[in-house]
C-alpha cells in the first residue's frame, strides 16, 4: 500500500512540474497584443490556468506525504 502512495506522490510532483514549466513557458511567450473577447492577453490566461494547476497538485501531493507519514507511524 505504501509503494502505491509513493507511486501517486511521484505522479503528483510530476505534475507540479509540468504545470510550472507550462506556466514559464507561457509568461517567456506572453504577447500583449494576442488578447480574447474581454481584452485578456490569452497568455495571461494560460499563466492563471497553470498557477491553480500547480497549487492543485502542490496540494494533493502535501495530502499524500501527510497520509504516507501518518501510515508509518501507525505501523512502527
């Protein structure tokens, strides 16, 4: 059971990782004048997109040491 939460915690900052490159990625590229209907530069909108993505994972993966660490106590 252990080695399943160490798997999905992997998953997890595997993800955060992805979501920060993405979110660099698109601010590096940010081109004021491409903008949406409401005047939103649409690379603004990816930064934003990322930034919740990577709280997201950030979180699940600080809920699955917590679970992985309270699971080792409990059998020590």
């Amino acid at each position: 059971m252990n080695y399943l939460l160490i798997l999905f915690l992997l998953v997890a900052m595997g993800f955060v990782v992805v979501a920060v490159v993405r979110g660099l990625r698109a601010f590096a590229n940010m081109q004021p004048n491409e903008v949406d209907e409401n005047g939103v530069p649409k690379s603004l909108v990816i930064q934003n997109k990322m930034m919740f993505s990577r709280v997201k994972w950030q979180a699940i993966a600080i809920l699955l040491v917590v679970i992985i660490l309270l699971g080792r106590g409990a059998t020590t």
